[in-house]
C-alpha cells in the first residue's frame, strides 16, 4: 500500500503519534456501500483526526491496529485447554493475563509452515511431521488454505500443553494498512476509508478477516480504533494540477482515487482526469456512484468506464474496457497523462499490466519487446504508479 510511515505532527501537538503509539480515532460514521442483494460486504468509514496531529495526502495509507474477537479468543482457549487468566510472557517482554494476549498482542487465526514446525515440536504427529516433509508441499499447501490456529489445535492435539510455549508459536498480531479513501481538503480533520468485510465458511467453520470485522463489528461509531498514517513517497497526484491522470481501481481499489477526485475538486485542477471501475453488479456494487456521476456531471471527472463482470453472460473486467478504448488511452499516455492502478496484485494488476502492452502494441505499431520497453519506461517516468496488495 505504501512505502514509508512517519507524520508531521502541529507544532501545538506534545504528543506524536506514530507506529509505536498510535491515535486512538474515534469511528464518527459507517455505512454499508452495498445495496440489498449484493454478494459483498463493502464498508465506507469516516473517521476523527482532530487533535492528532496527523496529517495526509491522497494516495497515503491508514494503519489500523485490530484486536481479535472475543469468540475467536474463547474458541481457541477451549480448544488448546488453557486458562484465560493465565499470566504469560511474551516475545516483548511484558507480561499479562492470556486471554488479553490472545485479544490485543497475538495472531490465534493465521498458520503458516513455520507456525506448524514450532507447534509440532510439542505434538509430535507423524502426521504433521509428513505434512512438512518438503516433499509433500501439495499437500501442506491443501492443508493450510483455509484454516486456522483452532484447526492446528483440534487436527493435532496436546493434552497439557504449556500456554507460554503455545505463545511462542505464534506470530504477533499485525497492523493492517488501508488506502486513504478522502482528501483532507474535501474532509478537515478527517480520514475516510473503504474496506471489504472477510467472511467465509471453510472446512466446518465460519471465518472472518480479523481487521476487517473488527472495523466493522467491534467498534461502535462514537467508539475508537488506534490508528496512524502511513505515507507514500511514490502513489501521489501529479505537482501539476494540469497533468491529465489515468485510474485504475475496481472495488476497493476506487479508495484512493476518490481521494484524488476530491482533491483535484478541492484545488480547481484542470487536468483531465478518466476513471476505471468494476465489480460484480451495477445495481448493488457501484461503489460511491453517485458520487462519481456527480463529479461527472460537474465536469469534475472527465470520463468514467465501468466494467461488472456479473452483468452480461460473459465476465467483463477493467482490462476489457482498457482495451475498447486503446486508442484513446494511448493518446492520452503520449499526452503525458499518469497511469494509476490498486486493488488485487494477483490477478487484477497483471491483467492491466497486460492491457497496457497489448495497446502498446496495438496503436503504437510496436513489437512485444517493445511494447514492453515502453510500458517499463512509463514506470520509470513515474507515470505508471502502483497501490496493489
């Protein structure tokens, strides 16, 4: 999401708050962006800077730091037979009741090969042990997708396992980082932000992403989340406001662009400026569209491609729609005009990577290789800038 996290506190601010001591925000508004028949869980939050200190610009990330939920703790208290009061040392050297570890400092969902090498070295399975044989990668890979800390504890038992030693097994719990969904011009002493809620069932269980869920059920509005701003060096509008931009972001990828948007309103930029955005449905997944048909209208945005794969029989993505309109996308890059992608690294940002060479190739008469080059050089120009995860 971004590269470096500092913040530049006001000089009237004593306190800094940072990484190591975050600012507890309080959540002022939350509404779902999905309408009634959606498939996703699409969260808009709006949250208190005031007094922090903190300031951002579009394209800076939020951290957050989540604590997991009581259920979760409960469930894997039971299930490793261990006592939530329990005092326990941890990896920091500060010493607390476990089930609050559990809650605020330790990562009880997520297993990977060495969570699994560490646990068995008080389990002692052969079945495990097979698991982790380098041979066996398929099948250590099958195992792990979709399951959890509690599966680790139910596959494969240890009765009076010591609770200190099952700490030590785990990895601390980690800060998630979001992109910044709001200008601070648009939205004074302000952060917005917007996040897919995780939920799924997998083997005998439901499932949920804990940050996620945590901004979504745990805190209340009027509650607090302890935060701090994450700055991008690199995922930035152009100084000139006259520089046309190119954005790339289909589902929660639109965050930063809507920051753009709002920013460039705020400061009159004249540059062009042309939207891609997909999800699955029009009806029910328009992300902030009446919003973006406003700015439309307003002459605010100049042009935005929509692209719902689930609206036609064949799926339709932003890459499709990248490509209808090569030549004017060509145009407008040998215009000078800045190329922003975010959202999923995966699939999603390769498949634009793609575009962009098949309309190197397509309107600019260029070889592969050289359709490549070029894609290579906008980059190193800084007019291809990524925020993908």
């Amino acid at each position: 999401m971004s590269d470096e996290n500092t913040n530049s506190p006001d000089s009237a601010t004593t306190v800094v708050y940072d990484k190591k001591n975050p600012f507890p925000s309080t959540l002022k508004r939350r509404v779902l962006l999905n309408k009634d028949g959606s498939a996703k869980e699409t969260i808009h939050l709006e949250m208190c800077l005031a007094g922090s200190g903190l300031e951002y610009l579009p394209g800076d990330s939020l951290a957050i730091i989540p604590a997991n939920s009581a259920q979760v703790v409960e469930q894997v208290i039971e299930a490793g037979g261990f006592d939530a009061g329990e005092m326990v040392e941890l990896k920091s050297g500060t010493t607390k009741p476990l089930g609050e570890a559990f809650a605020t400092d330790l990562d009880i969902t997520g297993i990977t090969k060495n969570i699994l090498k560490k646990y068995n070295a008080f389990a002692q399975s052969e079945k495990l042990e097979s698991l982790l044989d380098p041979e066996n990668k398929a099948e250590l890979d099958d195992y792990l997708w979709g399951r959890e800390v509690i599966d680790m504890l139910t596959d494969f038992p240890v009765q009076g396992l010591a609770a200190s030693d099952f700490c030590g097994t785990l990895r601390k719990l980690l800060l998630r980082l979001y992109s910044i969904a709001s200008s601070p011009k648009a939205h004074p002493d302000e952060v917005h932000l917007t996040i897919a809620v995780v939920r799924y069932h997998s083997h005998g269980r439901d499932r949920e992403g804990v940050c996620s869920t945590y901004t979504a059920d745990r805190v209340s509005e009027g509650g607090t989340m302890p935060v701090y701003v994450h700055i991008s060096r690199t995922f930035k509008l152009p100084e000139d406001g006259d520089t046309p931009i190119i954005m790339v972001g289909p589902g929660t990828g639109i965050a930063p662009f809507r920051a753009f948007v709002e920013e460039r309103a705020a400061i009159g930029a004249t540059g062009k400026s042309w939207l891609f955005f997909g999800d699955q449905h029009q009806a029910t997944d328009y992300l902030y569209g009446d919003e973006w048909e406003r700015y439309v209208g307003d002459g605010k945005l100049s042009r935005i491609d929509l692209a719902f794969s689930r609206d036609q029989e064949h799926k339709v993505y932003v890459q499709h729609r990248m490509l209808e309109h090569a030549a004017e996308m060509y145009s407008w890059l040998n215009d000078g005009a800045v190329f922003y992608v975010c959202g999923d690294a995966s699939r999603m940002a390769k498949d634009v990577h793609e575009a962009l060479i098949t309309i190197a190739e397509k309107e600019g008469g260029k070889s592969r290789e050289d359709a490549e080059a070029w894609v290579k050089q906008l980059h190193t120009d800084k007019r291809y800038l990524k925020d993908v995860y």
